[in-house]
C-alpha cells in the first residue's frame, strides 16, 4: 500500500480570527432574523466566533509556498 506524504505548511493559519467574525456576525445577523433576542444572538455569536477561530487556528494550516511532488501514482503526466 502505497504512503501519501502531506503538504508542509509554514503554520497556523493568520488570517482564521477573520473568518470566525465573518461567521458570528452571519450567525448574529441569522439569529435576530429568525426572532432571538439580541442577548441571545450576541452569546450565540460569541460562541460560533471561540469555536471558528479554535477550530481554524489549531486545525487548518495554509499550504507552504513552492513546489511539490504532483505525482500521485496515477499514471498521469
């Protein structure tokens, strides 16, 4: 059985906090629209916004830059 190696990454990657906002606010906008009061869509918010940058800080990592290995075994050229 053949190994599949992984793509080396430079670390976490910067720019989750970003996305994890984008994501609360989405939640909070989704949450008052179908009827929850502001201090629930807020603490709803709140906590899509700790799992999202949680989640995208220690688990998804951004490519490194340059080449690799496009070979997968599967005799394409």
């Amino acid at each position: 059985m053949d190994h599949h190696d992984h793509i080396e990454s430079d670390g976490p990657f910067p720019g989750g906090w970003l996305w994890a906002l984008v994501a609360a606010v989405v939640t909070a906008a989704l949450a008052r629209w179908f009827g929850a009061p502001i201090t629930g869509s807020v603490v709803l918010a709140l906590g899509v916004f700790v799992v999202f940058s949680v989640l995208l800080a220690q688990f998804w990592e951004a490519p490194a830059s340059g080449d690799h290995d496009h070979d997968h075994g599967h005799g394409h050229h």
